[in-house]
C-alpha cells in the first residue's frame, strides 16, 4: 500500500484489518472460529510510511477453506458496509484502540512506532482521543472505507510460508 502517507487511507486498513481479524469481534476470525475452533488466524495491517502491509497468518487443518474465508472477507470489505453495521464496526474499532493504550508499555510501544516512521503526531493516542489518528477514524464512511480496500486490496501479494518437508526415503 503506498499511499498510507495518506493518513485516512492508512486509518481505513487499520479499520478493514479490526473488523476482519480482531481476536474478539473480526468477522474472518469468527466465522473461522465457528467453523474449525482449532484453527488459528491473526491479522493487521501494519502502518509503514511507505508501503503498509496487511498482514495476515493462519494455520489448521484445512487451509484451503481458511484461506477461502479470508480471501472472501477481504474481497466483501470492497461493498460498502450497511450504516448500522459500519457504525457498531467503528465503536468497536475506537473501543478496541483505547484499551490497547492502556499501560505505559502500551503507550511506549505504539508512539515508538509512530516515531521511527518519522509521524509521532499521527499515532493513536497522540493528544488522547482527540489527536490526528481518531479524526481520521472520524472521518471515515462505509463508501471511503469500501474504496480503500477496493483499491489496496483487490489484487494483494502473498507470501505462503510452509514448513519445509523431508521426503520419504525411498523403499528398498
């Protein structure tokens, strides 16, 4: 994603990556969850000044159908969430900021971030919750939000990282 100088771009995929993977309420993480408990999926999208990445790992038994679902929740970020549901989606995103910024390492840790990529200013938590990062998350639309996935989204690079296999040895 190169345009996450673009602080309500990089705002909106930091949105897209809660609502689909946080390990509470994403949508992937719990229909993945309803449907193989074993498995395992974690997502972010990690804010770079330029690039940013979404980052998402999985593993469980089946992952072509892990991999289906995310696929699928990705690919439905680029219709327009209904009002209601984008409303409640974007409470839980503030909610869910404000809790990680809790502790002094919390705090630490996200402004650091933000330091070393050369925007301090924009880091959640910068002036509490009335700082550049949540006017940004305020002025975010079911619309803007659809756009920004259609165009950051739509076709993104994969990087698949297996375990390294042994053949069997050959029978004598």
């Amino acid at each position: 994603v190169e345009a996450t100088a673009d602080e309500r771009a990089a705002t909106a995929l930091d949105f897209i990556a809660d609502y689909l993977f946080g390990s509470d309420t994403g949508s992937v993480t719990e229909a993945i969850a309803a449907s193989d408990p074993d498995a395992f999926v974690l997502g972010q999208f990690i804010t770079l000044h330029d690039p940013g990445v979404l980052f998402v790992a999985y593993s469980g038994k089946n992952l072509t159908d892990l991999r289906a679902k995310i696929d699928a929740g990705v690919a439905s970020m680029q219709t327009p969430l209904a009002p209601r549901a984008f409303a409640a989606a974007l409470r839980a995103f503030r909610y869910h900021l404000l809790r990680d910024l809790q502790t002094p390492a919390e705090l630490a840790d996200n402004f650091g971030w933000y330091a070393v990529e050369g925007n301090p200013e924009y880091a959640p938590g910068a002036k509490g919750d009335g700082g550049r990062y949540f006017s940004a998350i305020d002025a975010l639309t079911p619309s803007y939000v659809a756009s920004v996935a259609a165009k950051y989204l739509a076709r993104p690079a994969m990087v698949t990282l297996e375990p390294k296999t042994t053949p069997s040895p050959a029978p004598q």
